[in-house]
C-alpha cells in the first residue's frame, strides 16, 4: 500500500478516534479543509466504505456506523487500541509521521531522540522470521567486551528504550539468546530453515518482564512500592507495567503494586525514579536496591 493512501487510513481513524462519533458529512468537511491530504476534493462515500475495510486489513480496527439517526461513525474495538499490539505500535508511528508531514513549516522546532543503527538489520531479521530461515551474526558483548559469531533462529523482536532486540535460539545448543540489534557487527542470511518451535510463545517469554532481560530464574512477585504525589502522576500516565494497580492513595504518596520478574532491567526502571520511590515489598528487593543506593552514596561520599 502506497505511503499517502496509508496516510490516508491513518488520519480516518485518528478524526473519528477524536471525535468519539462523527457523521459522514462532517468527517468529508474535514477531510476537505485538510488540502494536503484531500487535495481539496471531496471524500465519495464508496471510498470510505473501502477505506473502511482497508482500515479494518491494517489495523485491525473495526469502523461501524449507528443504526439509527444521526447515523455516525464511531469506532467499535476502541479497547484494542490500548493493547499492545502490532497493530497500535504501526497505527501510532504512521500517526506521528503524518504530523510531521503537515509540520514541514516547523521543522527546526520539533527535536527528536536518535535511534542507534540497529535498525539497518530489522528488516532481514524480520524477512528472515517471515522464512523461517537461520541467520550468522558476530555480536559484540559488552558484558565481556569481545565479539563472537553465532548461528541462530530469530524468534521474535521487541523494541525497548529506542533499541531493537532480537531473541535467538542458539544452534546446536538450543539455548534462547537476546541480541541487540546495534551491536551486531556482522549480519548474513542463511539458506537453511528451522521449524518454529511450539515450546516457544514471545508472550510467555518476556511475561512479568519489564524490559528484554527475560529472568528465567527469576519468578513473577508480587511488588509494592511507595511513590510520591508528584510522581505517582507520572506512573498513573505511563504505568511501569500492564499489572499496575493503585492499592493506596493519599495527599503526600500513593502505593502501587505490580506483579512483575524484578529483573535488572526493573531494579533500573525503579532507580530511575529517585527518592520520589520506597520499594516496600519483597524485602530481599528492597534490601537490593538498598545495597545499590548504598553504594552509589560510598561512592559520591569519597569526594569529602
């Protein structure tokens, strides 16, 4: 499908989306007065109809009409626009590319964060998934600051914090590697296929997970944490993770309680937020996070 005619898409779900419920006549006013899109002419209603049905194709998102007056349009699976679908994550990046777009004339105005060069291989890793077929990478460790090759079926992809991972199952070990894609110094296709595991489910893999550390020896617990006013705003807007739950709230903190794996990732995520947050329980979690903060104040304490 053409770049215009899915921004096309996009914008429909977005008006009808903002409206709530909108009649035909009024999206084809709208669609008029925006030119670049439009062109200035007007919307047929057999092209909405077919719209609809491509919308439907893409996204997933079902478009019904009212079947009494005033007979508008309203979106029907709206709750599956909150999922975390591949459908919403496609849905919401061609929706912000249509904003900037229309906002050529502002250019110089609109800062962005830079992604790493991982992204040159998500394609191939993506065509490779499609096929079935192995991949050789030589992947660069941090951890032990060397290169090694590998020999891998990719299993799936996940974005986390402007990063590309890649989770790889190891041949002949048959061990579940994760990769990420911008320390892959080398990439190659292989000719030969695997079959898709049936043990494998991405889902149940990264379940409890807040990040791409899957924490197999890690199990999901119950987690309670104490956060400020101020902070318990942000974590209201942008949930550290789907089980999120407020059990307590009051004029100076509130209490959340997640059931997440406290991997390294999420000890990370609750440092990030400061003094504004108490890990209460497990208590081996929060003596950990103790431990960390100790140490991080021996260290600034060396400077007397």
């Amino acid at each position: 499908m053409a770049l215009n005619q899915t921004n096309k898409l996009v914008w429909i779900v977005e008006t009808i989306y903002r409206a709530r419920k909108i009649s035909f006549e009024e999206l084809n006013r709208r669609w008029m007065d925006n030119v670049d899109l439009s062109g200035g002419e007007e919307m047929l209603k057999r092209t909405f109809h077919k719209w609809k049905w491509n919308i439907f194709d893409t996204f997933g998102i079902s478009i019904d009409c009212e079947k009494a007056a005033p007979y508008r349009y309203y979106i029907a699976n709206v709750d599956d626009l909150k999922s975390g679908s591949i459908e919403k994550w496609l849905l919401s990046t061609l929706s912000v590319s249509n904003s900037l777009l229309e906002s050529k004339s502002i250019k110089d105005r609109i800062i962005f964060e830079d992604v790493p060069s991982g992204r040159e291989y998500l394609e191939p890793i993506i065509d490779a998934m499609k096929k079935n077929r192995f991949v050789h990478i030589n992947y660069l460790n941090y951890w032990k600051g060397d290169t090694r090759d590998h020999y891998v079926m990719p299993l799936c992809v996940k974005l986390f914090r402007q990063r590309w991972y890649m989770v790889g199952r190891n041949w002949p070990a048959g061990k579940d590697i994760v990769f990420c894609l911008d320390r892959i110094q080398v990439f190659r296709l292989s000719s030969h296929t695997f079959e898709y595991p049936e043990d494998f489910d991405p889902q149940e893999y990264f379940k409890g997970c807040i990040g791409v550390i899957p924490g197999e020896e890690c199990g999901i617990e119950k987690v309670k944490i104490k956060v400020s006013t101020g902070q318990a705003n942000y974590l209201r807007d942008l949930p550290m993770h789907e089980s999120q739950q407020e059990s307590e709230r009051t004029d100076s903190y509130s209490i959340f309680e997640l059931q997440v794996r406290p991997t390294f990732d999420f000890q990370q995520e609750l440092l990030w937020n400061g003094e504004d947050l108490e890990v209460l329980e497990p208590r081996w979690l929060r003596k950990e996070i103790a431990g960390k903060v100790k140490r991080m104040w021996n260290k600034y304490n060396e400077d007397k």
